[in-house]
C-alpha cells in the first residue's frame, strides 16, 4: 500500500507542470473567438490544353470568405489560398466554370463560408503564330538642313504567338521611339519592340537594332 502512494507521488513536478500545461493550451483555445475575413485571390488554372490560349483580357479573382480560429485567420496571407480550376478537355470558345470549397486550399482550421463569384466565365481561342514586320519609329530634332533618308530595324521581322484572333489582328510591331536628334549621316540605336494587344507576345522576344541615315537636304536654287 505504502508503495502504492509512494509512487502516486513519484514526479509530482513534472505530473503538476503537464496539467498546467494542458489547462493553459485548453484556456487558449477556448478564448480563441471564431472570426471571418474575405480575402481577394487570382484562380489557378491547372492543365491547360497545349493548342489553346486563354482570350478573356481581365484575370479571373475570387473573393473567398473564410471563417476559423482568430488565431489561425489573422495569419492567413493571401499566399495561403490557391482557388484552382482543372481545365483538362477545354475547347475552343466561351466556358464557365463552378467554384466551390473544394477547389480551395486551405489550413485545416479554416472553412470556407462563401465564394464570390461562384462561377465565372473564361474566353478560349486557338493557339496561333505569324510573322510581322517591325517599324522603327523615329524622334528627335535634327541637325539643320539634314532629313532622314532610310530607318531601318533589324531583325525586319519578328514572329507573334496568341490567340488566333487577336494575332490575326496584328499587322506589324513598332519600336520603342528612338531619339535621333543631331544625327548627321549614320547611327545604330539599341530599343525594343512592342506590340500594342496585351494578349499577343513575341515566341522570341530581342533587342532590336536601329539603324538611322541621314542626309542634307537638296534646296532648289532661286533663280
């Protein structure tokens, strides 16, 4: 009997320390309130079909309202919720598609309470390349009595990627504007080109090499 007890209070500290503990992380939850915040986050989109480009022009955001311990949704960072969508088996032309908690990544401790939209629209087109030109354009004052005679870029053409439609559309890429004031004959100038649709990129964007002549201007005489 005697032992008995003798072991009941074998490390009586520590056995104290552990149940104040555990009171402790039990108060803390239990103050814990419950909160709820909308956080603003872009949707991934996930296995895109390789011969299709997206053509809707604004990017696609969710306002998620999540609710959780107020310890757990102060922390929360944007970076922290990943809305995805699968689209595997998308075609050509307008689709919408269902948002819904299950497409969220979240903490364990959070639950999303509503999803704002919860179906949107997405604009698909055909994957497409062509070849345009590149235009220098050309600025500046130049030296008295001299015009410019030929402005040339090089390479002369650069090759587009987009969406079918809107790479259609493009006729030719433009330099960024090039200063050549006081040039008198020859000067090469480094810029770039852009193209002026958001949707359209260069498959190899590169510098661009300006090359501006210059000559005096031939006045007729005055009899």
């Amino acid at each position: 009997m005697f032992s008995r007890i003798r072991h009941l209070f074998d490390h009586l500290l520590l056995k104290i320390l552990s149940l104040l503990i555990a009171i402790a992380m039990w108060w803390g939850v239990a103050r814990d309130p419950v909160i709820e915040i909308g956080i603003a986050a872009p949707i991934e989109f996930h296995h895109v079909p390789g011969d299709l480009e997206i053509s809707s022009e604004a990017i696609p955001q969710a306002q998620i309202r999540v609710r959780g311990p107020a310890r757990v949704i102060r922390d929360l960072a944007q970076t922290e919720i990943h809305p995805s969508i699968d689209l595997s088996g998308a075609t050509a032309g307008e689709r919408t598609y269902d948002l819904n908690a299950n497409q969220i990544q979240l903490p364990h401790e959070a639950s999303v309470v509503q999803i704002v939209p919860a179906s949107f629209r997405v604009q698909f087109d055909r994957r497409a390349t062509k070849q345009v030109d590149v235009r220098p354009r050309v600025i500046g004052t130049f030296a008295s009595g001299y015009r410019i005679v030929e402005a040339t870029a090089s390479p002369e053409k650069m090759t587009i990627v987009g969406p079918m439609r809107r790479v259609e559309a493009i006729e030719n890429a433009i330099t960024d504007p090039v200063d050549a004031s006081g040039v008198i004959g020859r000067a090469t100038f480094t810029t770039h080109a852009y193209i002026s649709d958001p949707l359209v990129r260069f498959q190899n964007p590169q510098p661009i090499r300006v090359v501006v002549v210059t000559e005096k201007s031939s006045r007729p005489t005055v009899p």
